[in-house]
C-alpha cells in the first residue's frame, strides 16, 4: 500500500532489497544444506556401493552384487548383534522414558532441594558411554564390585554376577545404558511438566479426579509429544551403541553382547573386509529407517490434518 | 464456645486422615527419590572413593 505511493526508483530498489532479504535465509543455510545432503545421501549411497563391491582392505569398485548381504546374514555373531540391537533399543528407550517420567514426577511434587536431585539424576549425561562402560564394569566385576562388597559383609554365597553370564550380560548393558540416559528424559520430562496449564490440573481437582488419574488424563495426554522427542532422541543413542560395550563387556561373554557398530567396525578396521563392513553398515541404517520413516510419514500426516482443520 | 471452637479441628478425623495420607505421600516421593539417587551417585562415589586410595589396598579389599 505504502509502495505504491513512492517513486518509481524506490520501489525498485526497496523491491531489490526485498528479495535479497527474502533469499537470505536460503543464502544463509545453503552450506550446511549442501553438506549435510553431501554427508547423509552421498556417502550413504557411495557406502551402499562399497557393499555390493568386492573392496577388501581398501575401497575398490569392482561389483559384484548382493553376496556380502548373504554373507553377513549366515554369521551367526552378526544374527545376535542384530537381535541384541533391537531387545537393547526396545527396553533401553521404553525403560528410560518410564524412570525419567517417575522421577520427573516425584521432582515436581514440590521437594525440597530440587536443585540438588535434579543435578543427581542428569550429572551421568555429562559422562560419556566409555566412562560409564568403565565404572559399571568395576562395579559389576564379581571380584572388585558389589558382590564383592555383599560377600565381605558376611552374606558369603551373595551372588550379583551380571556381566559374566552370557544370557544377562546384555540386561548389564541396558541397566548401565538407562542410567547413563533417564536423566535426559527426566529433564525434558519435569520441563514438560512446567509447561503444563496449571488451570487445566485445578479444574480436574476441582472435578474430583484423584492425583493419579489428573496425570493419567490429563498432564501426560498433554505432554504426549515430549515422548516422541525423548524417544526418537533416545533411540539413535541405542542404534549408534558402541562404546559402551566396547567398555563394558567387550562384545563378551563369547559372543552374547555383540552390538552392529561393534560389528562394522571389526569387520572394516581389524579385519580388512569393508564390503561386508559396509553391507553390516546399511543393514544398521535400514534398522534405523525401520523408525524413523513412519515417524516422519506421521509428522507428515498430522502437519496436514492440523492445516486441514486450520 | 471458642474453647471448642479451637479444639474442633484437633480432632477431625478427616483431617488427620488428609494429614496422614499427605505424609505418605511425602514419604513415599522422598524415598523413591533417595533410592534413584543412591544408584546414580554410587559409581561417582566409587570413583572418587577410589582416587584417594593407594593401589594395593583396592585390590585386597575391592572397589568399593
């Protein structure tokens, strides 16, 4: 309206200025643009050619189709990294999210001293996997750790023996996972929590409902899209697993706690054989597409209903 | 009349009931908190504990 007005040279320069101003943000962003396409879709494609080519020590680009897929589908260490990776993923997440949920929950029913536990439960964020992998592994260790400890109190046939079984040894993994990470989900949790209108919690008291059922119906349908926050952040951590077993167990006892990451990298650095390195690789990143794809599609799916009903 | 008045509420019983539960209530959030926080702090601890220790007496007597 107000252009309209102006001379014929304003208006084309302002009109100049505005597309430059319009184009800015896409002058600005172009370059982490182009190398997280050149990162994510260029290497992934290249690393997919690398799997069906017969490259050993080093790339090579010979094809020669699908056969290190076979290959790594009748190694049975890479069957148990494959089923480990999804039990590990499963209870990992479903596990953090309900503890992170408890103790954001019991955080925010006004304690004293907030600070102090919420600094408790997130200082184990702050550690990498390897460290933790570490002091768990002491802590678990039948000779040094908490049996140990229980056995010198007197209770001589105390058994706590986690990391040495091979059928439990994963479920040391986790637990050692969960308390690297619920406190990440507890964070996101008890912010989640703030954010709730607290008109929305008083007039469910006013109705009568019990502290319970006000979270069950009504605080935690509220915060319903932190869990896909805390999930889908949670779940690379699991796929990507690898330091943590490389500290805690070393893929061990046997070959019970084998991870695919721990996989890849045995395959392509210790034993020179990138092609199936590379098919291991694509079989992680197909896991990973296995969630992530329809959690997008749904992304997708409820942007448009919302701009429908807009 | 005031006498009454003040011990009335001393004892209502569904006040010492909403007292009590509220107490619960209470307990119950700090000792799931304690419990969670003594897993957390335990391997901090250990390590800590374990950094002012010569090495011969952790090995004879464990980590923790």
């Amino acid at each position: 309206m107000s252009e309209a007005i102006r001379p014929a040279e304003d208006v084309r320069r302002s009109s100049l200025r505005g597309r430059l101003g319009q184009a800015l943000p896409i002058i600005v962003l172009a370059p982490s643009l182009v190398a997280s396409f050149v990162y994510v879709f260029v290497f992934a494609i290249w690393t997919f050619y690398i799997s069906l080519s017969n490259s050993s020590l080093l790339p090579s680009y010979g094809f020669v189709g699908f056969g290190k897929y076979v290959t790594l589908w009748s190694n049975t260490r890479w069957k148990i990294a494959y089923s480990n990776l999804f039990l590990f993923s499963g209870l990992y997440v479903v596990l953090a999210i309900l503890i992170g949920l408890g103790l954001a929950i019991a955080i925010d029913q006004r304690v004293r001293g907030e600070a102090i536990w919420r600094t408790i439960f997130l200082y184990p964020l702050a550690v990498s996997f390897a460290v933790t992998g570490t002091v768990w592994a002491w802590l678990y260790s039948p000779d040094a750790g908490i049996e140990f400890l229980v056995r010198s109190f007197g209770w001589s046939d105390f058994t706590f023996r986690l990391t040495t079984d091979r059928n439990l040894a994963i479920y040391a993994i986790i637990a050692t996972g969960i308390w690297q990470s619920s406190g990440f989900a507890m964070a996101l949790f008890l912010a989640g929590l703030r954010a709730v209108d607290p008109d929305l919690v008083k007039a469910a008291q006013i109705d009568g409902a019990s502290a319970y059922r006000t979270y069950r119906k009504v605080i935690i349908p509220t915060i319903a899209p932190i869990f896909i926050a805390v999930a889908v952040v949670l779940l690379q951590f699991a796929i990507k697993t690898f330091d943590l077993v490389a500290a805690l167990t070393q893929g061990g006892p046997g070959i019970s706690t084998q991870f695919p990451a721990n996989y890849v990298y045995d395959l392509m650095f210790q034993r020179g054989q990138i092609a199936e390195g590379a098919a291991a690789a694509m079989m992680m990143l197909a896991a990973l597409a296995v969630v992530l794809v329809p959690y997008s599609l749904w992304l997708v799916w409820r942007r448009r209903r919302e701009s429908g009903h807009g | 009349m005031a006498e009454a008045v003040l011990h009335a509420p001393a004892v209502d019983p569904a006040a010492t009931l909403a007292a009590r539960r509220y107490f619960l209530g209470r307990l119950g959030v700090y000792s799931f908190l304690t419990v969670f926080a003594f897993i957390y702090v335990l391997p901090l601890f250990v390590i800590v504990a374990n950094s002012f220790r010569p090495l011969p007496e952790i090995i004879q007597n464990g980590l923790i």
